[in-house]
C-alpha cells in the first residue's frame, strides 16, 4: 500500500511538472469540473479553421458567438468527462482530490452545469452564428464524451488515434462559421489534428504509464510498453509534418508565406520526437515533446492568421519573383 502511494504521489508530482499552472491556480469546484486548460487550444483550433476561408476576417459578433459557443460545448463536455469517470477519478491518488470523487460538489450540480453550458452554446451559435456550426460543436461534445470517453479509452490502446476526432472538430465549427460550409482547407485542419494528437498525447501517457496502469486503463505505454510508443510517435509526428505542408495548397492566400514559416516548427516537432524514440524512457524528453507539441500547434494557427494579412499575401507573392519564377 504505502509504495503503491509513493508511485501515485510521484505521478501527481509529474503531472504537476508537466502542467505547471497546475500548481498555481487552484480553481472554484464548478470551473474545475470544466476543464477550462483544455478550451484554449480548441479555440485557436477553431480560428485557424476561420483562416482558412474566403470568408476571413469574419464580422466582430459571429466571431464572438463562436469563440463563446464553442467554450461552452468545450466546457460541457469537460463536465460530462468529470461525472463519467467520477468513479475511476476516485481510485487514483493523482485524480482523487478532484470536485466530484472529493466531494466539493455533487453529482447533480455537475448534471446541471453540464446541461446549462450545453444549452447556452446550442442558443449562442445558432442565433449568432449558423445551425451547423451549432451541430459540429454538439457533435464535438458527443464524440468526446461517448466516442472517447465512454467507448474507447477504457477499451483499446489506440483510443486516442480514433478519439482524437473529438478535438479536431473545432476547425470545422470554425470553417461552418466563417462561410456556412465546411471546406477543403477545413477538412485539412481538422486532418492534422487528428495526426497531431496522438503523439502529443502519448508524450504525456509515458510520464503517467503507471497511473494508468493501475486502474487498467490501456493506454498504449501501458499495453505496449516505452519503445513501442516511442515508435508510434515518430510516426504520427513525421505524418503531421508532413500533412501541416498541405496548408500551403489549401490557405485562400499567403501560402508561401505558411510554408516558409512552419518548417522551423516541423523541424523541432521532429528533433524532439526522435530525441525521444531514442531514449523512450527519459522523462525530460517526454515532457519537452508534450510541451513543444501544445506550442506547435498553437503556432500553426497562428501562422494561419498571420498568412492571411495583406503583408503575407504581398509576401507570398513576391517570393516567385526572387526565385525566378
């Protein structure tokens, strides 16, 4: 029992490393049960599905009701997560101390939340936006909740290869809001989250193998072991490197300007992931490649945005001129 703890203890302290605002901000029960860490990173997401249509910039106040919608549904699901695995949060010593399994808050006010953030990012997007913006988010929401959650993470080492579509659905909420349909460049975006996240993901599952071992969740370190999974992440980051080139073809304008920058970001993805191949273990270089991996593709959104300013298009332009072209 007590080395049992003295692993659990350890986790949390790697987890805590790894997310260091973990440490510094103690959240009220009802915004922790959100997940508010994760809504970010979607949100950007979502921008750089907008990017990437005619349609961009979009007005002032479907632009709000969007990023505002899609916190909510993000929000909600995060909810849902939280009073599914209320019980499994219980058993580990890393989780334990969370809002639900500690107590802080019941049960039914976590239902109560979760539904009154689903309404108001249902009413939020369809009155200000555009029904199918509205049903990509719900459907993001369900995939998270059923799909991941509910079916696969307890079930299958490659839960996330396939859940993973849960938070690459934001660039098509992103994509519907900007222009009512989804697009090429969109399905694109939302490709490369789906390539990107395992291996950002299984960077953490290294550090945390023994969390999840011990409440038999099979994440892939844990079925397969480190080497394995170093393998497999190498892969999945040569294959995102590779799809991010695609936003060259698929951005309106300032591809070249895209394509110029994201191979800096394509270099260290690749440079950390091999690093890790090398030395799966190593839980400094785990912990770089999950970090650099949030970073990278908050780049790639940002680079998305910035490829869409008159000075990137001008750019993107005069590039052929200076080659020759």
């Amino acid at each position: 029992m007590a080395e049992s703890r003295a692993v659990s203890l350890a986790t949390t302290s790697v987890r805590d490393e790894v997310v260091p605002s973990r440490k510094r901000i103690k959240l009220p029960p009802w915004l922790e049960i959100a997940k508010p860490r994760l809504i970010p990173l979607l949100l950007a997401t979502t921008l750089g599905g907008m990017a990437l249509s005619e349609s961009w910039p979009l007005p002032m106040p479907r632009l709000a009701c969007t990023l505002g919608g899609g916190a909510l549904a993000a929000a909600a699901a995060g909810v849902l997560n939280c009073l599914w695995e209320e019980e499994l949060d219980g058993r580990m010593q890393r989780t334990s101390g969370r809002a639900l399994p500690s107590g802080r808050l019941s049960g039914n006010q976590a239902l109560a939340i979760a539904v009154a953030l689903a309404l108001g990012a249902a009413l939020l997007l369809v009155a200000g936006v555009n029904c199918l913006a509205a049903s990509l988010s719900l459907l993001g929401l369900c995939s998270y909740v059923l799909l991941y959650t509910v079916v696969l993470k307890p079930r299958t080492s490659r839960n996330i290869v396939i859940g993973g579509v849960a938070g690459a659905i934001p660039p098509l909420v992103g994509a519907a809001a900007a222009s009512g349909h989804v697009g090429l460049g969109g399905w694109w975006l939302f490709a490369l989250v789906m390539l990107w996240t395992p291996a950002h993901f299984w960077a953490l599952a290294l550090l945390l193998a023994d969390d999840y071992r011990s409440v038999g969740i099979p994440m892939l370190p844990v079925v397969k072991g480190p080497v394995v999974t170093g393998r497999a992440i190498i892969r999945y980051a040569w294959a995102t490197a590779l799809a991010s080139l695609l936003g060259v073809l698929t951005l309106p304008s300032g591809g070249a300007f895209y394509g110029l920058m994201v191979l800096p970001f394509n270099g260290r993805l690749l440079q950390m992931a091999h690093s890790l191949c090398a030395l799966p273990d190593d839980r400094q270089r785990a912990k770089g490649l999950f970090r650099w991996s949030i970073l990278y593709l908050f780049g790639i959104c940002l680079l998305l945005l910035l490829s869409r300013t008159a000075a990137a298009s001008q750019f993107s332009q005069q590039l052929p001129m200076l080659f020759g072209l």
